[in-house]
C-alpha cells in the first residue's frame, strides 16, 4: 500500500515541506496551503473600467516604457531596473538559489541587515509596488514599517531602507 504524498512544492526554490508548513524551510517563501491558486479571468466590461488613463499592466503606459533606478546612498550605485518583471531585491546565496535581480551583497548588504529574499518590487497599471517579504530587519518606506506581504505604493523620490541600508527611488518614463 502506498501513501500520497501531500508535500508542498515551494514555488521558489523547489524544496519539499511538509503540509500545513507556511515558510519554505529552505528559502523562508511564504507556502499558499488552500490547493492550487489560479486567477478567475474578469469580464471584457470589468477589466476595462478597472483600469486608469489607459494604462496597461506591468511597466508600460501608452507604449512608454517605465524603469525604475535604485540609488544605494550608502555606497553612491546606481541600478536601473524596468519594471516590465517583479525585481527581487536582497543578497545572492548561490548555494540555495537565492539569485536577486537587486543584489545588494556587495553594497555591505549583510551588515546592514539585508535578507537573502528581502523585498520584492512590480508594478500594475503603471504603479510602483513595494512588499516585504517577512525580512529579519524590516522594509521601510520614507520611515514607515511595511507589513509584511502587504503591497505598498511608492513614488518617485521615495526613500527604501531595508535593514539599515537606505536606497533612493526614482522613477523614469521612456
């Protein structure tokens, strides 16, 4: 006789976890427990009035494309990001798969308290969002705590810190 495993996948790194576990125990991502999420298509009507001065999802707006450049106070670099994808912000650990497309590790993220998988950055409808993903040190935008795994907008000007380590957004329409 042999038993079905229930085992959840991480949807990040793979690993298996035992049901009912809510963090990776590999990576730390947070495990949807309710079965198979899938997204229910809104109807023609709806999906248009949903949306604001004709703007597409993701990075773009009227066949403009948006990118996002994150200053590094601390150390002065700059990266410029589009935000056509979700930008994973926090430090490389090749060793567990951790491959962020802001590496912060070599700016003193670890000694300014940056977590492997800190924060996350996307837009929708032409809007910046920013969402902690549970980090040790905390993401703060211009001072204020974020919830965890609570999306938060930002604009252009905003201050990020992330641990203690303070990055500067601005936001470019090209």
């Amino acid at each position: 006789m042999t038993e079905k495993s229930n085992k959840i996948i991480c949807p990040s790194c793979g690993a298996e976890n035992l049901p009912g576990t809510l963090f990776c125990v590999q990576c730390g991502t947070y495990l949807p427990s309710g079965g198979p999420l899938r997204t229910e298509p809104l109807p023609e009507q709806e999906e248009t009035q949903g949306r604001r001065d004709g703007a597409e999802a993701g990075g773009t707006t009227n066949g403009k494309a948006l990118s996002i450049e994150v200053e590094i106070l601390n150390t002065g670099r700059k990266v410029l990001l589009s935000a056509e994808w979700e930008i994973l912000v926090g430090r490389l650990d090749a060793a567990h798969g951790i491959f962020p497309e802001l590496d912060l590790t070599t700016d003193g993220g670890l000694e300014q308290g940056v977590s492997r998988r800190h924060s996350r950055i996307y837009t929708r409808d032409n809007v910046c969002f920013i969402e902690d993903l549970d980090s040790t040190n905390g993401t703060f935008l211009n001072g204020e705590r974020l919830t965890p795994y609570l999306p938060y907008t930002f604009r252009d000007g905003d201050i990020l810190m992330l641990g203690t380590m303070r990055l500067k957004i601005n936001i470019h329409h090209s």
